[in-house]
C-alpha cells in the first residue's frame, strides 16, 4: 500500500465529516484536522445554526481530532499550512476558494457536490434540483480549480431520490453511503495523479441561492411550482417562509399536497386546486406590496 495521506476536511456538518473520515480512512489515508464553515462568505457573520452545528459536529469528531472555524480565507490559509496537507476534501463549503488555499496540498483539493455536474453548479445545487421538482439528484466528486465547480471529475453517480417530503436527514440516509463509496475512488485516482475528465461546460447551469422574492407564494404560479416551493424552504428548515395570502390572512405554508387532503385548497395560476396541509400564521414581506387576495 502507498503512504497514507495527510488529508484535511472542510465541510459544514456532522453527517459529511463523519462520512469523509470514513472514506479516507476506509482507504488507509489520515485526517489531519477538521475546518467548519460557520458562514456563507468569508468575513460574514455566522450562520444562524453556526453554534448547535459545532456542538454537533463535536459530538462526531474523533478523539484528539482538531476542529477549526476559520472566518475568513487568510485565517484558513494559514491554519491549513500549518497542517502540511497532501489533499484537501472539501463538501458542503460556500465559499469560493482562491489559489491561496487550493495551492496548499500538493496534490491539490477535491469537492464533493450534490449533483450531477456539469449541472446544478453553485452554492445551492440541492436547493434548486427541490424547486424544479426533479425526482432525484446525483453525486459528484471533482477536482477543484479556479472556476466554481468547473474542475475535472473523477467520479459521480446519479438515482439519489428527492422524495416529496425530504428533509436533510432523509437525503442522508440513502446519500451518504454514495458519497463515501466514490469518494474511496476518487482518493486512489487522486493519490495516482490521475487528472480526471473535464466537464462539457456547454452544458452547464448554475444554482444560486434563493432570491429573495421566493419567500412569497404567488397563486398565479401552478400548484407544482408553488408545493417545491414549500417544499425548498421546508428543507432550508426556514422557520416562516414561504408566505402567501390566503383571503384576508397572511400564511406560512409548512406543508402543502398536490393530492386532495385535508386542509384549505386553493386553486392556483394552471387550474389545478393545492392543499395546504400544515401552515401558521405569517407576515407579509416587502415583496407582497400590491399582492391580490
């Protein structure tokens, strides 16, 4: 067997440190220290989540195992030199990475993304295969380089079924054994100096985080795209969007069906009726400034 890797982890949660610490060990290689993203951009304020993410992340990390919240790029730079990296995994981390950090492990650094790229490249490639309705999603593994989710691949695979009332603990159940068999490949053909295969970046699309007027449900929408709306900001965990008016009231809408359940139906812009199933009382946004009942 080859020398094991000094391997360092950059990710966001208990669920892909654990499983990326499987892998490397899994195939003899060593974590050398943990990195959380506490925040969507460097020098941005925590997460919301940031503190019960940590502890959570404590709980998974193995004995005598380092966890670094870096909160800025310059502050990571520096911590991962200190750790002298041959590779740098990194999963579930939104900010863009400059050569000042990928230029640290020799053998250069690999993301895991929750899709099939080239598609769904971006911070929110999960949150948008959700709102488009798509029935499943894939997993890829790639080189990182310059680009935002342009690099070589070296594996991937598709089928991880998006179901109708998916939460991140249910994505995980069938996601997370799938990450951890190609990411195993992906550490052998990385620690060969295989290059990977480049992506068709003619077909490309971007996922972006969600605008701000996707907190407003607008009737005129048809009922599939306003139930994956609710659907996205249930997964997001958003705590009172999306909002919509219904009558002379402002609702949160938690839960919606496609097919009749109990609960008010309203019909939306296709014709069809959409049952809301689960809801509070709720605000209207900026955004709902001349929004008919």
């Amino acid at each position: 067997m080859s020398t094991p890797l000094r391997i360092g982890v950059i990710s966001s949660g208990p669920a892909e440190f654990s499983t990326i610490h499987a892998a490397c060990t899994d195939a003899g290689h060593l974590p050398v220290g943990y990195f959380y993203g506490r925040s969507l951009r460097s020098g941005g304020p925590n997460l919301p989540d940031a503190g019960e993410t940590t502890a959570s992340i404590l709980e998974a990390v193995p004995p005598g195992m380092d966890l670094l919240l870096p909160g800025n790029i310059d502050g990571l730079a520096l911590a991962l030199q200190g750790y002298r990296p041959d590779l740098l995994i990194v999963f579930g981390f939104a900010w863009k990475l400059p050569s000042s950090v990928l230029a640290v492990p020799r053998l250069g650094a690999l993301n895991i993304h929750v899709s099939m790229l080239p598609k769904y490249r971006g911070p929110a490639p999960l949150l948008w295969a959700i709102r488009n309705g798509d029935p499943t999603s894939g997993i890829t593994i790639h080189r990182m380089d310059s680009g935002f989710d342009t690099g070589n691949i070296l594996a991937q695979q598709d089928g991880i079924r998006l179901t109708d009332d998916i939460s991140w603990a249910t994505y995980c159940a069938e996601a997370m054994p799938v990450v951890r068999d190609l990411l195993r490949r992906s550490l052998e053909r990385a620690a060969a100096g295989d290059a990977g295969e480049p992506q068709d970046h003619s077909k490309a699309s971007y996922a972006g985080f969600m605008e701000a007027a996707f907190s407003l449900v607008r009737w005129s929408d048809s009922a599939e795209t306003i139930h994956n709306q609710v659907r996205t900001h249930r997964f997001m965990r958003s705590p009172d969007r999306p909002v919509a008016k219904v009558g002379d009231s402002w609702l949160h809408l938690i839960r919606t069906s496609l097919e009749p359940a109990g609960g008010l139906s309203v019909v939306c812009g296709d014709g069809r009726p959409l049952w809301i199933t689960e809801s509070a009382a709720g605000q209207p946004p900026r955004e709902a400034q001349g929004v008919d009942a």
